[in-house]
C-alpha cells in the first residue's frame, strides 16, 4: 500500500502543524482535539479515585488528611461527570461518527463545533485551576447551604468552570439535533437510522433542556455565595431543598447523558460480531426516546429522605420504577440479537459483552434504590456508589472502550492488536467487578459514602475494593500504550474491516476530508447483516443500489 | 408595504396590552391581578413569537422546539411543586 | 454550488436557513429552561412569603419599570422591522433600524442603571454588603425579594448586553458580509432579541406588579 | 461461618426484619433474573459462534408477542415492588401515638440529643427497647443525615425546618450512628452509637444522668426571657392568642383559612409571625429570626408541646 497517496487523501494527511488542527471545522479533527482532551480528564480523575482507594485501604485516616480526601472525591466526581462522561461518547465518537453514519459531509455547524471544543477547554481549565488554588471540598453535588455558606475551598470558581462547560454541552447538543433532522442522506429514513444516531439524539435532547436547569442553580450559587443574595439560606426565607430540586432536574437525566450513548455504541457492536440484524430495532429505537423523556420525571428519587413529601417520594418512586421498563427492554434485544448469529469475539465484542452484565447487574440494583423502604437504608450509602459506578463506568466507560477500538481503524486507518485488546478487555472486567461489587456489600452494612475514615469491621470489604481499583487502573493504562502504539505501527487497516452494514464504513479508513467521494442514498434498513456479498472486507453494502 | 403595516399594528397591540396591564394593577380584582397579569404577558409573549419571529411559518421544526420546551417546563414546575 | 451556503454540510441556502432558524429555536428553549428555573425559585419564594414579597415591590419603580418596557418593545419592532427590510434588500434601512434597536437596548440599560442607583441610594440592594435599609414590613423576607429581582434583572441586562455587542459586531463586518450571509445574521440575532424581549415581558408584571 | 467478615448488618428494629424482607426478596429475583441473562448469553455465545454447527434456519429479527409480553411483564414485577417499598415506606408518616421523643440536633460536626428529662448526649444516644421513639430533628449549620443502619433508618436534618425519624429498638445492643449526608471536613467522624437498652435499664441510665432542667423547663424559661409570656401570657396587655392546648389545634387563619398548628406553623409564626395570622389578631408580634438559634427553637417547641399535654396528664407532669 502507498503510504504517501493514502495521508494526502484523508483527513489526518491535511495539513498538519499546531494551527491546522486547532483551528479546523473538520468534525474529525474536532473530535479528535476532545479525545486527547478527555483522556488526559479520565486519567487525572482515575488518578485521584486510585489515590482514595489506597487511603481507604486502613480505616483510620493515614495517608491524606480528611480535608484532602474531602477535595480528592469532591474533584474525582466534578472531572467525571462533566468533563469525562458528559462530553464522553457524544463529543468524541458521535463527533467524528455522527455525519459519516448520516451520510453527510460535516455536522451543520462546523465552527460551532470548534467553538465547543474552546468553551470546553476554557471552563474545565478554569474549573481545574481552582486546584492550584486550594480545590472544593463540596462534593460534586454542591448541596446547599453547604456550598454557599460552610464551604472554604473555591467553589465560585469551580462552578462557574461547570457553567461554562455547559454552554459547549449545549452547543455540541443543538448541532446534533439540527445535523440529524437536516443532513440524513437521501432514503435514510428515521427507522433506518442506525441506533448509535438515536441515542445521540435522545442525548442532544436532554443536553438542550436539562443543562440550563444547572446554569441556573450553579449561577444562584455563585450569586449568594459573592454578593450575598439569600436563595437557598434558610434564615433568609431561602428553602436549601429547592437547589436539591434544581440540581437532580438536571443530574438524573445527566445520567442518561452519559449511559444512552454507550447503548448505541453497543446497539452497533453486538449486531456486526454475531452478524445478525439488531433484535426489535424500533423497541430499541424508541425506548431511547423514552429514557429521554421519562429520565426527566424521576429526580425526586434522590431526595427521598430529604425531607420533601412522603407522597412526593411515593410518585417518585413510582415513575422511577417505570424508567426501569425501557432500559429491561433494551437489555431483552441486546441478549436475543446473539440468537441464531455467526458471533466471533473480537475486542469490541468483548467489551459489549461486558457491558451487557455490567449493565444488567447495576440497572438491577437500581431496583433497590427506586423501592422506598430499602432506599431509605441504602441511600447516601456504598450501595448507591456501587450503582452508579456501574451504571457509569462499568456500563459507559465500558461502551466507550468498545467504540473507541471498533472505530478506531476508521479513525486511525489502522488496527490496534487484537491480543492486547482481550486481555485489556477481561483485565477491566475482573478488575472492575473486584472494585465495586464490594461495594454493595459495604452499603447494605450500612457504611456512607465521602467517609474519610470509617469503623474497623468494614474493612475486609474495602481491602477487596482498593486491590480492585489497582486491577482495574492497569486495565485502562493497557490500551493508553498499545493504542498509541498502533497509531504509528499498527496493520494498515482496510475501509470495512468488520464487514458492517453503517454508512461510515462506506469510506476509506481513514476517511478523506469531505467524508465521501460520492455523496451516499440508502435504500435498506439499517444492520442488514443478511446481505449477500457482506463477507468481503472491500465490499460496500450502499453502493449496488442505484 | 401592507407588512410595515402588519407589524405596526402589532407594535401597537403590544403597547396597549401593556397599558392594560399597568392599568389593571391599580384595580384590586380580588386575587385574581397576578393571574390577569401573568395571562396579558402570555398573549404577549404569543404575539412576538408568531409575528416577530414568525413561528407560524417557519416550518414545523421550530414549533417542535416551542413545545418540547413548554412540556419540559411544565415538568420542570409541575414535580417541584408536588415535591414540596 | 456552495457559494451561497457558509457550512460545507449544506448543498442549498434553503436547507441552511431552515437549520439556522430550527437551531436558534432550540438555542432560545434552553435560554427558557434557564430563566424558567430562576422564575420557579421566585414563583415558590412569593408562595411562601405573598405579603412581604408585594410591599417589597411597590419599593421598585413602576414609571421606569414600564418606560423600559415600552422601550424594550419598541426595540423589538425595530428589529422585526431590520428583518423586513433585509428580506427586500434595503439594506440601507435595515442598518438604520438595527442600529436604532442597539440603542434602544442601551437606553433600556441606563434607564436601568438609573434604577439600581436609586434602589442603592434607598439601602435596597442587598448586595456586595450594601447595608440594607428597609423600613416596610418584615425586611428578612423582603431583602429577599430584592435579591432575587436583582439576580433576574441583572440576568436579562446581561443578555440584552450580548445582544447588543453582537449586533454592533455585525455592523461593524457588515460592508464585507454577503447579503445572504447578513440576511442570515439578521435572523439569527432577530430570534435571540425577540426571545430577550419575552423575557422581560414576564419580569416586568411578576417583579413590578404584585398586587399593586 | 463467616470467618469474622461482616456481610449483613444487624436488624435490631421493629421495621428492620420487614425491610430486610423485601430487600432480601429482591436480592432473589435480581439475582435469579441477572444469572439467567447471563447464562443464556453465555449460552448464545458458545452455541453460536462463528463455525458452530447450530441450526441458524428460521431467525428473525423481531418478535411482537414477545416483545410486548417482556415488556408487561417487567411493567407487572416494578409495581409489585414499588408497592412493596412505597407500603413500607409509608409507616414512616405515622409514628404510635405513645412514643418518647428526644430531640436531635445535628451541627457540624457532632450529634447533640436531648432525653424529655432534660439529659444531653453528644454523639451518643441511649433509647429503651420495645418503646417507640420518636427523634425529632433540626440543624444547626447545614444538611445532616441521621443513620442507623441497624435500624434500617434514615432521615436528613435540614436546616430551617424539623423532620422526624422513629423507630423501635427490638435488641439491646450498642449500634453505629453515623451521619450519611455529607456535611464538611469531619463528616466522617460526625456519628457515634445508639444504645439500645431494657426499659429498666434506661430508667436507670436517666436517673444517672444527673437530674438537669428538663428541655420543657428550659423552653418555659426562653418563652419568659424573650419576652412572649408578656404577650400570650394570661396578664397581658396586648391581645395575643393564647398558646394553651395549641399544639395539633386548627387554628383559623384571617385570610379565611385554617392551618393545623404543627411543627412547622409554631417554627414559621416565631421565626416569620407576619406569615399566617391567626384570625382576630393584629399583626404586632415581631420576628425572632435570628434571635432564636436551632437548639433553643426546639426547647420553645418542646414547650408549647407541652402545654398540649398538660391538661390531659397534669397529674403525671406534677409527679
């Protein structure tokens, strides 16, 4: 192959230098500038989390002091959550994916898109300076009137950092939505969309309505806490639970911010490694647009002891319990697409196979959490922790994994080493069940969370948990390397290395700069797995239609 | 130039709907002031929308932001309410 | 091809405009998330403390509060009216009326201005630890209020001021932008003005109004 | 059996053996409904995998009865569960009518409690077995959470407002307190123990205690040092309800409404009087916000409780 005629002709081989990528409206590049961004987030919030779980080795508060610990979870969460797994999925893979998976030669709003990236970079670095400074020691949650009146750490600055990023979560989520409703190929209908292109626009949509809702409490926040004005403090006539409400409007859909998109990436993974069309596409489909919306009616499940209503608690509990039925529903269709199919277990596949159980196992526990009376003693627990760590890290990071190596020859052009990838894939597994399914043990003890210390008889449990996290961070160093790698020594990949149905693989990997040289129509539905001459590596499933 | 025409007049329906509801507030209507204001800045809210930014014919997609919003705010104000 | 179009995602202007428009519609329903969340705070503050938060009000200016108003309207006509004459080429009125619009929003800000110094002169701006004088009743609950209407006004000023220094922005591109582009700059900024516009409509009535 | 390694808290409540119940119910059908997934992915995966012999013939790639009969049926198994919970749950609302109540304060970063008699713990709790008790709390700074996992309780203490927990030792023993919501540098070591104690016992723990002013006596000396006896006083001068028996009374309200005079009312009509003005007074009694700091709201609560109480029990209040 000529190396020479293959980087004049895609997108990595156009212009290089500091200034061609960092000021390109090339959705490709864009995304690009986030992945290396996001990494180096999830490393320095990993790295804080290995930090706590080595304190929490010894019940006694041994190796940071208890403010620090404070700052460390408080921080670990901040980065996590909105500059690791909000803009995860969406802002990398949906970026580069999302136009070539519609057939389109860029998103609507290309320098929107680079805007985006700057907001980001501009809020999450002023958020992380406030480190340099001293740090936050509020939690991610930044409840009042702790944050407002106790807190000595930064918080103005660490919120007006989360603000800010909010406005590139917006913007990243009305680009999407416009880019889907506007640029989908000729014949590409909604139900030949393929789900990966539904779940980014279940998630734009909750990006668009549900982040304002957090501006607004992080700016009344800041508000009081430098000018003084009395909106959550209770002897001003402020009601501290009111921000509890504005916040969850926000944080629980924020959660299917960040788990829908790792449902599409896994939508498209399990059908092309058992070469079977995705089992109930349109429930699929449309439970997606179901989390969305039903994601925006159960917050108050986090506030069940808060004092808020009983009856309040009970309505909530009760439409929790009804957002529970989409994702059961997903989970039914992902496990029957393996039916009857030609399954082979390449990385991606593996990593989607762990989803599945990740997934199942902390969607389940999320049954105990929406049962009133068993949240009452779970709730604010390791239990709670457990959950969400599965939800999020064992389901989304896990999706992520799995996208970033199925994708990773069109983005790269070229392959990652397969045995590397297993072994990374089943070294992350063993290491995060180690880490967290302790902690569910630990919770239902009774142990709460944000503990700095805590009673000597928890303390097998959380032996087991911190070996866990060791396991669990070699997992995730493994493909940093052989990654990196393969950007410059792996196997040239081919243009449909997976022989998958999608449009992007239509292409050459990786893709020229305006994404494709004949403009794409469709004409079938989407994981058409049955097509004839689908076995061919070179074969492109759209172009025999005229 | 019947649409300078349309838009002044809608101006001008702006102008009186506030007068009026300046012009109510100094009447006690028995509780009912806030909710004859809160009604007036919806009809003007209604006007703008449809005439200056012309949502009646922009299209569906427009509208179809327009009503997700109000439905995620009646969320929004519905739950808090009952939560407290 | 492509000469009319600004994104290289878009083949025809038709489809871009149509994007354009559906993109600031979705811009604007998350701008509405934001003051609705601020304006629920303030619906369960008057809930809970009606009277005090309706003698707080009649301390504002209700002359000024509804000059701004009209003034804030008559902006919005002449950006509607800055549209029209763009969508018949008059660009030369179109300039004219945008112009008039900045600046009808630079008097809403110093008749604006002018408020909040009165309201500081009278020791009701519980800010920046401003003393705060009120001699009505139950000044905890009114302080309050006025710290909530100076969040939601000042909120609203800080909009109004993006939209001005974008419509000044533009002005000063204006000779080197396309009629297509300015027309789509027009809109665009036409849409966030109207938007702003409706904002203040429901502040004006819920802050100056209570029970007067 | 389990070689020292704690894997269930202790039930040590007369609710903890209902929740660990359904807990345990659920851990069954989780865990029943998580393996079969498994397995029967594991199943499709060795069965089909590329170059099996498996009969692929007849697949389809949806089935509508299915489909919808899955969908029933998580619909069906989530309300019997939510019912479950929501039915446990709502014995919270309604503690026994005779039950001891002891109030909890919660301020960073400790627990104080005070006993009807008067006897203050920090971070300890001493309660009776088989007797209903009732901590009502408040906070002082910012948001606490009073934990008992042995208990199977929890409740958030919000400053501003009082909120209640109750529960009823079944076992004596010493249990963890821990506070659960996160409130600050030493939330970790915001908890102690709550002892569980015979009746007997803990009478005989209260005399030790040394006999200190009850929290009523105290309340009723605030109630004179802010000067409201001077107004809801019998001798007085200015027209003010007076305050007798008025706890768990309706009270009408001059706009025509009628609110029952609970915690919340007596805390919002001392710290906000302007609020809801009982009908046929004149709105002159002025706020003590401010004034009145959490641990002395709940002594003037305990009071005016008292005065409740009074009528009915006099014999027992003069023994």
């Amino acid at each position: 192959m000529n190396t020479e005629a293959l980087s004049s002709s895609s997108y990595l081989g156009e212009g290089a230098g500091p200034a061609a990528w960092l000021l390109t409206t090339d959705h490709k590049r864009v995304a690009w500038l986030y992945l290396i961004s996001l990494t180096a987030f999830f490393f320095l919030g990993g790295a804080m989390a290995v930090l706590m779980r080595i304190e929490l080795a010894t019940p006694a508060g041994d190796l940071v002091s208890d403010d620090v610990y404070n700052r460390l979870f408080s921080l670990h969460g901040i980065i996590m959550v909105w500059f690791f797994l909000v803009p995860s999925i969406p802002a990398t893979l949906g970026n580069f994916l999302l136009p070539l998976m519609i057939g389109a030669r860029d998103l609507a709003f290309p320098r929107l898109n680079l805007a985006s990236w700057y907001v980001f970079m501009l809020g999450s670095l002023f958020a992380l300076a406030s480190v340099v400074f001293g740090g936050v020691d509020t939690g991610w949650t930044f409840y009042t009137p702790l944050s407002t009146l106790y807190a000595n750490g930064f918080v103005s600055m660490a919120a007006l950092g989360v603000f800010t990023v909010g406005f590139s979560t917006i913007m990243t989520g009305i680009n999407f939505i416009v880019t889907i409703h506007t640029l989908r190929a000729p014949g590409l209908t909604w139900f030949r969309l393929p789900i990966f292109v539904w779940t980014m626009y279940a998630t734009a949509l909750v990006m668009v309505l549900a982040t304002p809702v957090l501006a607004a409490s992080l700016i009344l926040i800041v508000l009081e806490r430098m000018f003084g004005i009395g909106i959550f403090n209770p002897a001003l006539g402020g009601d501290p639970l009111l921000f509890q409400h504005l916040f969850w409007f926000y944080s629980h859909p924020a959660v299917y911010i960040m788990i829908l998109p790792g449902m599409g990436v896994v939508s498209e993974v399990l059908p092309c490694f058992s070469r079977r069309p995705l089992f109930g596409y349109k429930a699929v489909a449309l439970s997606s647009m179901a989390i969305a919306v039903f994601g925006f009616l159960v917050w108050g499940h986090h506030m069940f002891v808060s004092g808020q209503s009983a009856y309040a608690g009970v309505l909530f509990s009760f439409l929790s319990f009804c957002v529970a039925i989409p994702s059961a529903i997903k989970v039914f269709n992902w496990s029957l697409t393996l039916r009857k199919g030609e399954i082979t277990f390449e990385t991606p596949m593996l990593y989607a196979l762990f989803f599945l159980a990740l997934f199942t196992f902390g969607g389940l526990a999320g049954l105990f959490l929406a049962a009133l009376a068993i949240d009452v003693h779970v709730h604010d627990t390791y239990f709670v922790v457990a959950h969400f760590h599965y939800i999020m890290v064992g389901g989304m990071v896990t999706a992520y994994m799995a996208g970033l190596h199925f994708w990773w020859p069109k983005m790269t052009g070229r392959m990652y080493p397969e045995t590397w990838g297993r072994i990374a894939a089943t070294v992350t597994f063993l290491g995060f069940n180690l880490t967290f399914f302790p902690q569910f043990v630990l919770g239902f003890l009774g142990m709460p969370r944000r503990y700095h210390t805590y009673p000597p008889e928890f303390q097998f449990w959380h032996i087991l948990s911190s070996a866990g996290a060791v396991v669990l961070a070699i997992g995730y160093l493994m493909p940093l390397f052989y990654l990196g790698w393969s950007l410059f020594r792996g196997a040239r990949a081919p243009a449909n290395p997976w022989r998958a149905t999608g449009l992007e693989w239509q292409t050459a990997s990786p893709p020229p700069p305006h994404n494709f040289d004949a403009m794409p129509k469709v004409s079938r539905p989407a994981y058409d797995y049955a097509m004839k001459g689908l076995q061919h590596e070179k074969f492109s499933p759209h172009k025999d239609e005229a | 130039m019947s649409d300078i025409r349309k838009l002044t007049f809608v101006y001008l329906v702006l102008l009186a709907l506030l007068a009026l509801t300046v012009g109510s507030s100094s009447f006690d209507l028995g509780g009912f002031n806030s909710a004859l204001n809160l009604v007036i800045a919806a009809a003007k809210a209604a006007i703008i929308a449809t005439m200056f930014m012309q949502l009646s014919s922009g299209g569906i997609l427009p509208r179809l932001a327009v009503a997700a919003t109000g439905l995620w705010l009646a969320i929004l104000f519905g739950l808090t309410l009952i939560g407290r | 091809m492509g000469a009319s179009t600004e994104s290289v995602a878009f083949d025809k202007p038709a489809r871009e405009q149509a994007a354009d428009t559906f993109a600031m519609w979705i811009f604007i329903g998350s701008e509405a998330m934001l003051f609705g969340a601020i304006l629920l705070v303030f619906l369960i503050a008057r809930i809970s403390y009606g009277p005090a938060f309706a003698a707080a009000s009649h301390h504002l200016s209700l002359p000024l509060g509804t000059l701004n108003t009209v003034v804030l309207i008559t902006s919005s006509f002449s950006m509607a009216l800055a549209h029209l004459f763009g969508n018949r080429g008059r660009w030369r009125a179109s300039t004219w009326s945008l112009a008039a619009t900045a600046l009808l929003g630079l008097v809403f800000l110093g008749i604006k201005a002018a408020e909040y110094t009165m309201e500081f002169r009278e020791g009701i701006a519980p800010v920046l630890g401003v003393p705060f004088t009120y001699d009505g009743p139950d000044p905890v609950h009114a302080e309050f209020f006025f710290g909530l209407y100076f969040a939601m006004a000042s909120l609203h000023a800080v909009h109004l001021i993006g939209g001005i220094v974008v419509i000044a922005g533009m002005l000063v591109m204006w000779s080197s932008a396309t009629q297509s582009s300015r027309l789509r700059r027009v809109r665009a900024i036409g849409l966030y003005w109207h938007f702003v516009d409706i904002v203040w409509v429901f502040l004006f009535p819920i802050l100056y109004l209570i029970n007067r | 059996m389990s070689f020292g390694i704690p894997f269930t808290p202790p039930e040590a409540s007369s609710i903890a053996g209902s929740v660990d119940l359904l807990f345990y119910t659920l851990l069954a059908f989780t865990a029943l409904l998580g393996v079969f997934l498994t397995s029967l992915v594991i199943f499709y995966a060795v069965k089909y995998r590329a170059g099996s012999s498996a009969d692929r013939t007849g697949e389809r790639a949806r089935s509508l009865p299915l489909e919808v009969t899955w969908t029933v049926a998580s619909l069906l198994i989530a309300f019997v569960i939510f019912g479950w919970g929501a039915a446990l749950f709502m014995r919270r609302e309604h503690p026994p009518l005779e039950a001891l109540e002891i109030a909890g304060l919660g301020k960073q970063w400790m627990w104080e409690f005070r006993h009807p008699g008067g006897q203050r713990e920090i971070n300890e709790l001493h309660v009776p077995v088989g007797k209903a008790v009732i901590v009502s709390l408040a906070s002082q700074d910012v948001i606490h959470s009073f934990f008992v996992p042995a208990f199977r309780v929890k409740q958030d203490a919000v400053p501003g407002r009082t909120t209640h927990v109750w529960f009823i030792a079944s076992e004596p023993g010493r249990y963890r307190l821990f506070c659960a919501q996160y409130c600050g540098t030493q939330h970790s070591e915001m908890g102690g123990f709550v002892t569980a104690m015979p009746p007997e016992a803990y009478a005989a723990w209260l005399g030790n205690q040394g006999q200190g002013e009850t929290l009523v006596a105290d309340g009723e000396k605030l109630f004179g040092a802010l000067g409201c006896s001077g107004c809801h006083g019998n001798s007085s001068k200015v027209r003010a309800p007076d305050l007798t028996g008025i706890f768990g009374r309706p009270v009408a309200l001059d706009n025509q409404q009628t609110v029952i005079a609970d915690d919340r009312y007596l805390r919002d009509s001392i710290l906000n009087p302007k609020k809801e003005i009982a009908a046929g007074y004149e709105p002159v009694m002025p706020s003590f916000d401010g004034l009145v700091d959490e641990g002395e709201m709940q002594m003037l609560l305990a009071y005016l409780k008292s005065l409740s109480a009074r009528d009915t029990t006099k014999s027992e209040a003069i023994h």
